[in-house]
C-alpha cells in the first residue's frame, strides 16, 4: 500500500481507537477485532454478503495495524493527520524557507514570527516530515519549503 493513500482512511476509528492511545492499547484493540472478524472464526451459516463485509473488516483492521502497530509509520501517519487538520482550518497564509527562520539553539528548534506577534515554531527532529506550520497563537498557517 502507497503511505499517500493512508488518508483514505481513518486507521484509528477502524481499530475503534483514540488517536493519543499509545501502542500497546493499538495492539490489544487489534488483537480482540482481529479474533472476531477472521475468517477461520466465522459461522458456515453466515450470508455470502455478510462474510464478505466481514472479510473486508478484517483486512483493514490488519491495515490499520500495520500502519499503527510500528511506532515509524504511526508517527508518519499521524503528522499527515494534523497536516490534513491544518489544511482544513484555513489556506496556507506564506511558503518560507527553512533557511529565513530563525535557529533556537536552547531547545533545538526553528521559529519564525507571525504577523500577529505569535511563533512558527518546528523542532529540529521534526524539519524533515513537516510541511506545514501553525502559529501558536493565531489561525494563520504557513508551508515550509526546503531548498534543494
């Protein structure tokens, strides 16, 4: 499965999960669907329809947990969430360069001013997997772009 195409779905309410729920809760909402939708535990008596909704559970639950289930993907998947999440609240206010915002040696992050007097702020661990930010005090939204 192509990870641009993991928005398609919300992984977390297939798992019936919360968003904040770390990994271990992950696993055990995976392992008590995952037992009540295989196939192998399926009724012969069931409709040809209904055990082929069923199937179809299953295998996104077993997405949903592959994507989930591995703290690298979870957090990939959950940086394209809050992207979404932005985009929705507003347009993009400006595109900046990494390179024009100012470098907070003390906590290792990147800041820039808002026009509202707020801060862009994105950490040095997080420059890589992030393309937008928002300002900590107002709605305004900016892209930031990497020279290449």
């Amino acid at each position: 499965m192509a990870f641009e195409q993991t928005l398609q779905k919300d992984w977390y309410s297939i798992l019936g999960a919360d968003p904040s729920a770390n990994v271990s809760d992950l696993k055990q909402k995976y392992q008590k669907l995952i037992l009540l939708y295989h196939p192998d535990k399926q009724s012969t008596d069931v409709p040809a329809g209904t055990m082929d909704e069923r199937t179809q559970k299953f295998i996104e639950i077993d997405q949903a947990w592959k994507i989930l289930g591995n703290e690298e993907t979870k957090k990939m998947y959950d940086l394209q969430r809050h992207e979404a999440e932005l985009r929705r609240m507003g347009p993009v206010d400006a595109q900046v360069y990494l390179e024009d915002m100012s470098w907070n040696k003390d906590d290792e992050s990147f800041s820039l001013t808002c026009r509202c007097g707020g801060k862009y702020t994105v950490s040095k661990d997080e420059v890589e997997e992030v393309n937008l930010i928002c300002c900590d005090t107002c709605s305004l939204i900016v892209e930031l772009l990497h020279q290449q």
